[in-house]
C-alpha cells in the first residue's frame, strides 16, 4: 500500500514536470514556428531586429559555444583529473573542492561583472566574442570539473590495477584506460555546458556585446540569440520575432543534445 503511494506520487511528480515542459515548449513552438523560414534564417537582422532574420546571431552563438568549450574543457578535464587521480584526502582537497562548489553558486551576473572588469576593460578586449568566451568558460568550469570528476571516479579500480600491472604508468593509465571508460560521462558535462553557454543572456551582454554584425574576428562583437531575444521583448522591438528567435534557440538545443548524446552512445558501444 504504502509503496503503491509512493510510486504514484513520484508518478505525479514526474508527470507534473513533463506537463510544465510541455506547454513551455508547446506555448514558444506554436508562437514562433510561424515565422521561421529560410529568409528568417539566412539573413541578418536589420532595423534593431525588426526586420532580417538571425543570421548573425546565431553565428555569434556558435561561436560563444565553441571558445567556451574550447577554454574550459582542458582546462575542467585536468582538474578533474587532479581531483579524482592525485589529489589526497586532507586540508588541501577540501578547499579545492569548496573552491569548485562556490564557484558553481556564483550568479551569472556577477561572472558578467568579472568579465567585463578583468578581459573587456583590464586586459583591453573590449565587448568582443573572446572576452564573452573567457567569461562563459570560467561560468561552466564548475560543471565540466564535476561532471568529469565523477566519471572519472566511476571507472573501476580494477582497469587501473590491471593497466599498472601490465607496466603502464599512471600518466599512461590515465590517458588510454580512465578516460575513454570515463568520457561518456564527461560528455554529459559538456552538454550541460553548452546548454548553459547558449541561454546566457547577463553575462554575455556585458563582455560580447550586442552588435548585429557579422563577428568575423574573435576580437568583434557579436549579439547571441538568447542576448536578440531579450532585447527584441523587453524594449518592444519585435514580439513575434522573439518567439520565432526563442523557437529557434529550443530547436538548436535540443539539436545540439541530441547529437551529443548520439556520440556519448556510440562512443560507448565502440568501447
């Protein structure tokens, strides 16, 4: 009886999150889908977004996401790496492991505003896709560095016992056993990583900017499409075309999970 209860209110639970999902997506789909056509999709805005398309946001989005990841994933994997492989319980991992959780606490408005002090102003980048990379990179550090740490510990010891035994150093163990048993798991970080790089909209205002043009070098301005969306909604530019940006944005990442996801699984069905 009581687990019956239980079951059907976890059913409930589930059912009430999928609903909320479902009409979220359901309600910004039927608004923007409309207005989605190739034009909307190969030309540039114009007229502060009024009128174009979103060519080149969505150029800047992708690459926000790509210097993002291309910043922190080394950065994240060989902290995880520090953390799960060589670091000693003690003083020391108890504040690195502090370190990592309070940066994950941190909002991202306030990342916005180290962003803009420290790249945009101090080392002179300016509102540029490099200092929006720098500071979406330090943003998703957290995420990537647990995502991979708990891969990482989730390979049994007993592929390291037997690598070592064969006479692979620990660096070699690492390398070619740990970590591609470990990387579907470090790939879930990444897609939540690029899930949280694409919705910013704070902290990618005050470092990239919101230019409208074509971002050719990393040190130009670009506008993502979370930033276009917010701007054409709040100051009463465009509605319909912040739904259709807005349909765009949930398309691109589900499409960007989905691939993510289909390469976790086929790298895990290779291993």
């Amino acid at each position: 009886m009581e687990e019956g209860l239980a079951r059907a209110v976890l059913w409930g639970c589930l059912l009430v999150v999928l609903g909320a999902l479902a009409a979220i997506v359901g309600h910004v789909l039927v608004q923007g889908l409309p207005g989605i056509d190739v034009d909307f999709l190969t030309t540039a805005p114009r007229a502060s977004g009024r009128e174009g398309g979103i060519l080149t946001t969505i150029v800047a989005t992708l690459y926000l996401v790509a210097g993002a990841l291309a910043i922190a994933g080394p950065v994240g994997i060989a902290c995880a790496i520090y953390l799960a492989e060589y670091l000693r319980e003690g003083s020391l991992e108890r504040i690195a492991r502090f370190g990592v959780q309070t940066l994950a606490g941190v909002p991202s408005i306030i990342f916005g505003l180290f962003g803009f002090t420290a790249f945009v102003l101090w080392l002179g980048l300016g509102w540029s896709i490099l200092s929006g990379s720098l500071t979406l990179a330090a943003m998703i550090l957290p995420t990537l560095v647990k995502a991979a740490e708990e891969a990482i510990r989730a390979v049994p010891d007993s592929y390291r016992q037997g690598s070592l035994a064969l006479g692979a150093t620990k660096g070699q163990t690492i390398l070619r056993v740990v970590l591609p048993v470990a990387m579907p798991g470090i790939l879930s970080g990444v897609i939540l990583s690029i899930g949280r790089v694409i919705g910013e909209t704070a902290a990618v205002l005050l470092t990239a900017g919101s230019a409208l043009g074509f971002a050719v070098s990393p040190l130009d301005s670009g506008r993502t499409m979370a930033v276009h969306l917010y701007l054409l909604a709040m100051e009463g530019i465009s509605v319909p075309k912040a739904y259709s940006t807005s349909a765009v944005l949930i398309l691109l990442v589900v499409g960007l999970n989905a691939l993510a996801t289909r390469i976790t699984s086929r790298f895990t069905v290779r291993r």
